[in-house]
C-alpha cells in the first residue's frame, strides 16, 4: 500500500518534483560512489536534510540503518586490497602498501575520465603498492606480482561492493518514501 497521506499537503508540482530531484540525485550519488568519490556519503547527507525539511517522509531507523551499511561499504573497500595481498601470501607491508596505494592511486585517478580513472587506478595503486611492501620487506620483485595482482584484484571487488551497498542504501531510502 502506498502511503499518500504524507504528501497530501505538498502541491503536486513540488512533490513531482522532489521525487524527480531525488532520483536523479541517487543515481548520481551511486555513480560518484563508483568512481571512488563520497557519493554514498552525500546521499545520506541528502536524506538527513529531506528528513529535516520533511520529518515524517523517513525514519531516524532508515538513516541509522543506512550509515551503518557505508561504515560496511567503507571497510570493504578499505580492507579489500589488503585482503588480496594477503590471501597471496603477501606481508603485512604489502598489505599495508596496497591501503595506501589504494587510496593514493583512486585519488590521482579521479583526474582522469571517470569511472575509468578512480576505479582503474585505485586497483592499479593497490597492486603497486603491495608490490613496494613486498620489495621493502626484502622479497624478491618476480615473487612479488602475484601479491600485487591479487591486491589489485581486491581493491577493484571491493571498490565495486562499495558500490553495489550505494544501491541498497539507495533502494533502502526509495522504499522508506514509499511504504510508511
């Protein structure tokens, strides 16, 4: 059943538009979440304002719910190339190197062509990163590419779970206007 009771005092015009804004707003937050932006971040942000100018159209639960799923989104993909590195038999310096690789190399990435650029080159730093760890903890550098594919590998899973806990957060909001 759809709850119509909420939106009986907007004007119809105001109220299409707002679901319209908010759409539109999701999907882009969900796209600069993919791009290793904040974006997750931003549409909570988002929901917390609809939820002051509006406090009847969503719940203080739904948000609690919604921050607790980014502070999940976020360790994955922080903890994701680390986890990579380490499944290959990596050190603890090259997982530490694939965090920071990661991070580095989203963040040099996003100047270039979205999508390609955060994404392809947070994968990128991670592996190079992990690589350096193992370098530095005195392993030999042919030994080290596995270590530094498998971070590679890990940082691009858990940049795309990131992205995938945007749309349930998203969806999570969506059904919170819909069904009271």
């Amino acid at each position: 059943m759809v709850y119509i009771a909420m939106f009986q005092h907007l004007q119809p015009w105001i109220l299409i538009s707002t679901i319209c804004g908010f759409f539109i707003f999701g999907l882009i937050s969900i796209f600069l979440t993919l791009i290793g932006l904040p974006g997750l971040w931003l549409m909570i942000l988002t929901f917390i304002a609809l939820k002051w100018w509006q406090p009847d159209w969503i719940s203080w639960w739904i948000i609690i719910i919604a921050v607790v799923i980014a502070l999940i989104a976020e360790w994955l993909e922080f903890i994701a190339g680390a986890a990579g590195s380490s499944k290959a038999g990596g050190s603890k310096r090259a997982s530490v190197g694939a965090i920071v690789g990661g991070i580095v190399g989203a963040i040099a990435g996003a100047a270039f062509p979205p999508i390609i650029g955060a994404l392809l080159w947070g994968a990128v730093g991670a592996g190079l990163g992990a690589i350096l760890g193992e370098i530095t903890a005195g392993r030999d550098w042919k030994k080290t590419l596995p270590v530094g594919t498998a971070a590679a590998k890990g940082k691009m899973l858990g940049t795309l779970w990131k992205t995938a806990l945007a749309v349930v957060v998203y969806l999570l909001f969506l059904g919170s206007l819909i069904v009271p």
